[in-house]
C-alpha cells in the first residue's frame, strides 16, 4: 500500500493590502451592470440630500432655510433645532447647543455630501453619516410623538443604511471617483 503525504501548509491567502498595490473594486463585489448603475444612482441621490440642506442653510436659498436665517447672514443651522429638541433626549441636545454644533454639523453635511457625490471616502462618509443621522433621529425622537406615522423608524435610518450599503459595495467606482480614490488609499477607512 502506498502513503499518501499531504500537504499541511495552508494555502497563502491573497489579501487586499493597499500597500502591496492590490485594492478590491465594485465589480469585485457588485458582478451585474444594472445593479452598479442603481447604486451609483442612490449614492449621487443621498450625496444631494445632503449637499443640498449645507447650501440652503449656508445662504438660506428659500426651502427650509430663510434668506434671513442664513449661516452667512448670523443664523444658527444646528442650534436652532438643538435649542428645540423635544422628547427624552432633549435636554442632552439643549445643554451641548453652541457655536461649535453649527460648524460640526454644517461640515458634516458638506464632507458627508461631497464625499458621495464624489464617490470617494465613501466608507469615513458612512460611519459619518450614521453618527450625525443617529444625532438627528435622537434629537426628534419619534416615539410618542404626535404626527409620526411610525413610532420607531423614519428616513434616518433609511438614509443611514443606503449610506452603509453603497460604502460595502464600493459604489463610487460607477460614476465616480472611487477607483482612482481607491489606487491612492487603498482599502481601508478612507475608501
């Protein structure tokens, strides 16, 4: 009878270690066409939603933000909402409104909604955009609230995990600057 040796050596494992030049793309994980379109869709979309609320209450463009109430002309964009924050959390929100929440919150729009735009650092963008979406969803806390048509779940946490979704997919890569992001900084938090 003849032995047979096996092999004990595991097998090397191919890593995507930026520092050796090998960085993970869309198609990697995304393989149909439509469905990277769709994302690159959702991520400009989510990408406005939030550039958009940074320019209104930048320059109070009219919308949800008056001329008057502008950040330029001395308005005050985060601490308005903190100083009326209901529900149980209110009085967490009313002690830490200041001058610094507006600058925080106004650059957490503007890099939250460049970064998707832009299809790049989508994954800080994500963990960003969940901190300042959990703030809000707190700062209004829907449970017994009046008017709420869901007494747990609203629009931030949709946002939250369309945001969580297109950094796992690596959807800046359609439409964007991820694969060229993706080269410089390889796969880690700043992808």
């Amino acid at each position: 009878m003849a032995t047979i040796h096996r092999d004990t050596h595991t097998p090397a494992v191919v890593s995507h270690d930026p520092t050796q030049g090998v960085v993970t793309f869309q198609e990697e994980v995304v393989r149909s066409v439509v469905a990277r379109r769709v994302l690159a869709g959702l991520r400009i979309v989510l990408g406005f939603t939030f550039l958009w609320p940074f320019l209104d209450k930048l320059f109070g463009l009219g919308y949800a933000t008056p001329a008057a109430k502008a950040w330029v002309n001395g308005g005050t964009p985060a601490q308005g909402f903190m100083k009326h924050a209901e529900g149980p959390f209110a009085g967490f929100f009313k002690n830490i409104a200041g001058p610094w929440a507006d600058w925080v919150f106004m650059l957490g729009l503007l890099g939250i909604g460049v970064a998707l735009l832009a299809g790049a650092g989508l994954k800080i963008a994500a963990w960003s955009a969940a901190l300042l979406l959990a703030l809000m969803y707190l700062a209004e806390f829907p449970l017994g609230a009046s008017g709420m048509t869901n007494p747990l779940i609203d629009s931030h946490w949709i946002e939250a995990f369309g945001i969580a979704v297109l950094a796992a997919t690596l959807a800046g890569d359609t439409w964007g600057l991820g694969k060229w992001w993706g080269r410089h900084v390889g796969n880690g938090i700043m992808r």
